[in-house]
C-alpha cells in the first residue's frame, strides 16, 4: 500500500508537470493554431537561466532564497523567449502552419545547439535547498518535498488559469478568440495582443517546468535536450486532453503521469521499464479511438 | 461615408470580387442584393479587412484597405455577421462586455431595445433561441457608437415575427447610423433602405433609389429574389 501510494503521489507530481508544459501548447494552439515545436526550447532556456541565476548569485544569498530567485528567473526567461518568439517568427506567418511548424521546429534546434555550444553536453546541476531534497511524513507514508512542490505549482498554475480565463479582461478575449478571432477583432479589439499574451503565458509556464522538472525527475540536473524529451509528453497529453481545452490538459496530464509511473514501476519490476511510455502512447491511441477530439476538445 | 472603388477579391484560386465600385452617403439604409454566391458577404468582409482583396475602401475619408481588422472596427464600423457568430460559449453577458472593446457600453440602450438580453445575462449564448442570438449580435454593435454597421442577412431564417422585430431596430439604428444592409428579403428592404446596389458576378450592376423595387417584375429581374412580407 505504501509503495502504491508513493508511486501515486510521485505521478501526480509528473502529472503536474506535464500540465505545466501542456496548458501553454494547449492555449496556444487553442486560440492561434499554431503547433509550437519551440515550446520545449522555452522549457530549457527557463531551466538553464535558472542554473546561472543559482551558480551567480552571491554566497550571501542564503539557499531557499537562491532557488526562489532562479524559479522566479525561469519564469521570466521562458515568458521573454516565448514572446520573442510570438512577435519575430509566428506573427508573419499566421495562417501558414506548414511555415510555423517548420520555424518553430528549426527555432528548437537552434537553441539546442546554442545551448550545446556554450555550456557543453554536460548536465549542469542546480543548487537547491536541503529541504526540497528531503521527504515529509504524512501518516505513515514519507513523500519527496520536491513532489509537493511540482503539485503545489501545477495546482497554482491551473487555479490562476482557470481565474484569469474567466474573470481577467484579456482571459476573456482568450476564450472568444479561441472560438472565433475574426469575430474578436471585428469588435475592434487586437487579437494579436493577446496572441502574444498566450505566447508569453505559455512560456512562463514552460519555464516554470524546466527547472521544477530538473529538481523533481533530473536529480537537480539541467541539460540541453531536456526539454524535447518532455515536449512528446506534452503534446500527447494535450491531444489526450482535447486541444484548447485547459481541463482537459489538467485531466489528461494526471492521468498520463500516473499511468506512466505505475506501469514503469510495475512492469520495471519485471525488467519492462519502457513500457511506461508506451502505456502512454496506447493510452493516446485509445482515447483517439475512442474520442477523436480528445477527452474535452470539441470536434474541429 | 464610404467609398469603395475596384476592389478585388481572390480566394482559393476564385475571383469572386471582379472590381466593385460603389459608395455610400451618410445616413440612412442602403441594401446590397444580389443571387446567392454574387460576393455580398465578401464584400462586407473585405470592408473589415476579414479577407485579403486589392483595389480602395475609404471609410470616413480614411483608405482602410491593408488596415487590420480591428484598427478598421475601432474606426466605428460595427459588423453584425450573416451567421450572428456571437461567442456560444461565452454568456450573453460576457458576450456584450467583449463588445465594450475596453470603453463603458451603452446598457440602458441596448437592454432598452434589447429587455430579454439583461434578463439572460449568465446564460451561455449557445443556448439562445436563433432570433435571440440575431438580437445578441446586433446587440454588440450598439455598446459602443458606431457610425456605420455593416449588417449581414439579419433576418435570414427568422421566424416573420421576430423579422418584423429586428427590422424594428434597425430602422430605429438608421437614424444614429449609416447602415449597409445586406439582405435577400424584397419586403424587408423595401421597408428600411433609400438606396439599393445589386451585385452579379462579383459586381455591381446596378445602383438606385429603394422605391424601385415596388416594381415586382424590376425586382425579380435584378435580384431574382422575394421573401415573405
């Protein structure tokens, strides 16, 4: 029973995670139909402007508040790339998706191998706090801090989403524009504004990702290709999710978190480590199946 | 209030606007006819900068062709679509404070015109009744003053009643605005504009004043359409 619930928490946790990366794709395609292949970039650039943040700051600078700093840094960086990247290569080339995959999936590449080239293959490790290291005892269950701290952001992202969509001016030109844009902006209003919006949302929970990603799964350890491995997830779990739909991106990540880690427990038992990725592939292909549009997505 | 000069319009490899020429005075109704497929709606469209097309568009003195959509509606053309598109999954109050587009809307004037639309304020707007949305669309149009409306088949698939309700409030908007009125409905126009363009394969072929459609025969020849009184 303990081991069972630890894995729970332990797949929340990396349900957690994937929502963070999947809400900003999901809005994103949601509201502009653009398959971000960068979004995993934003991931990286976040984690690694985290590790320089960690390493530079001054030895004065006590340990928790260290990493607040460089999970507050993170967030920026993802949000400035992200917006960056809205403004220079996607907004002249709306209404082109073949052009938008190919610049985001070169933008990928690119800053891989920037990444690659000035601080080497090597993963980096990131200074943290002694007590995001350790486990807390909840009953008679002892659970990673770290796995409390990827729920804790994930629920935080989700509920300020879930606010800002349905109470915030532009959460509300968000949500029309996801329905019909063209409607939006002949109201008079710029829809663009809040394409770069979604963008910059998107990346700052990217960038929150990267690093609660390398301190909750990665041992402390950013690398460069980091992100590409969690983006395939990501967009699984959009899909899964319904695109657009932020619930279902929620739901759709618990689910393939922890399906993922129950099955790579139970099977890994059993030297079938693996299969807990491709548990997450069939789980897609059912839901596809079963749901075309995904789990809340509406039919397009 | 606008002026349109060979304007073009290609879609999809179509030419569907073959150099429409027209213009509107200020004030009052002037209706587009037209067969289905002639480029009404891709008229209207390529106005709001919905749809790429080449040739001039001055509304308010100002060349808008190029602009982007809403720097054309912030102009003060508002837009009230064939299909209402009204955001159904938005309530309708949600609806009409998108329409605010970031100034204070006129309430007391649209729930004045509008009472049903207070009433079902935090109902999703999908769930309206057709001739409900059609008063949701219009509605957003009003919140803000708008000098000219382009409006699109506002009666199509209206039950007679509530067509003589939105005609209602149209004849009553044509005396604040400048309103291009695209509609198949002979009688409807008949009743509200002063002016009639009839479009044919993406042009216009012939412009003149409303009351020449009491000629049955004219009308049927022109536009090849009639409807319900």
């Amino acid at each position: 029973m303990s081991t069972f619930i630890a894995i729970s928490f332990s797949g929340l946790a990396l349900g957690a995670i994937y929502f963070l990366v999947a809400s900003g794709l999901s809005l994103i395609y949601g509201l502009m139909e653009v398959l971000n292949f960068a979004h995993g970039a934003f991931l990286t650039v976040g984690a690694y402007a985290a590790w320089v943040t960690a390493t530079h700051l001054p030895a004065s600078v006590s340990a928790p508040e260290r990493f607040l700093v460089a999970v507050v840094v993170a967030v920026l960086a993802g949000a400035v790339i992200a917006g960056a990247t809205e403004v220079a290569l996607i907004r002249p080339l709306y209404r082109r998706p073949v052009s938008q995959i190919l610049v985001t999936v070169g933008l990928d590449l690119v800053v891989v191998a920037l990444l690659l080239g000035v601080f080497g293959s090597n993963s980096q490790a990131v200074p943290v706090p002694s007590w995001l290291a350790g486990a807390t005892r909840v009953g008679p269950e002892i659970l990673p801090n770290a796995d409390f701290v990827a729920l804790g952001a994930g629920a935080a992202v989700l509920l300020g989403l879930v606010w800002f969509l349905g109470h915030a001016r532009y959460g509300l030109i968000i949500r029309a524009g996801v329905e019909n844009r063209d409607m939006v902006a002949a109201l008079g209003i710029n829809v663009r504004r809040a394409f770069t919006l979604v963008f910059v949302i998107g990346g700052a929970a990217a960038g929150l990702a990267g690093i609660l990603n390398s301190v909750v799964f990665s041992g402390a350890l950013v690398s460069p290709t980091q992100g590409d491995s969690l983006l395939i997830f990501a967009f699984i779990v959009v899909v899964i999710g319904g695109l657009g739909s932020l619930w279902g991106s929620a739901l759709a990540a618990v689910m393939v978190g922890m399906l993922q880690d129950y099955v790579s427990f139970y099977a890994g038992t059993g030297g079938l480590a693996q299969m807990g990725s491709i548990s997450v592939v069939l789980l897609l292909a059912v839901v596809l199946l079963v749901r075309p549009s995904g789990l809340m997505g509406e039919a397009r | 209030m606008l002026e349109v000069s060979d304007l073009h319009v290609r879609l999809g490899g179509a030419h569907i606007l073959q150099g429409v020429s027209f213009s509107v005075a200020a004030g009052g109704v002037t209706a587009m006819m037209g067969r289905n497929g002639v480029g009404k709606t891709t008229t209207l469209k390529a106005l709001l900068g919905l749809v790429p097309s080449t040739g001039s568009a001055r509304i308010m003195g100002q060349e808008v062709r190029g602009w982007p959509t809403h720097r054309i509606a912030q102009l003060g053309v508002g837009y009230v679509p064939e299909e209402r598109e009204i955001f159904t999954r938005l309530t309708v109050a949600e609806n009409l404070r998108l329409a605010e587009a970031g100034l204070s809307g006129d309430y007391p004037r649209v729930y004045s015109l509008f009472p049903e639309l207070q009433e079902r304020g935090r109902q999703a707007a999908g769930t309206l009744s057709g001739g409900q949305q059609q008063m949701l669309a219009i509605a957003r149009v009003l919140l803000r003053v708008r000098p000219l409306l382009l409006v699109d088949e506002p009666t199509k698939g209206l039950a007679p009643k509530l067509v003589g309700e939105v005609v209602e409030v149209l004849a009553q908007l044509s005396s604040s605005a400048t309103i291009l009125l695209v509609e198949q409905n002979v009688h409807v126009v008949r009743r509200l504009a002063q002016r009639v363009l009839v479009l044919d394969h993406g042009e216009v072929v012939h412009e003149g004043p409303a009351d020449e459609l009491s000629d049955e025969n004219l009308a049927r020849r022109l536009v090849g359409v009639s409807g319900p009184e």
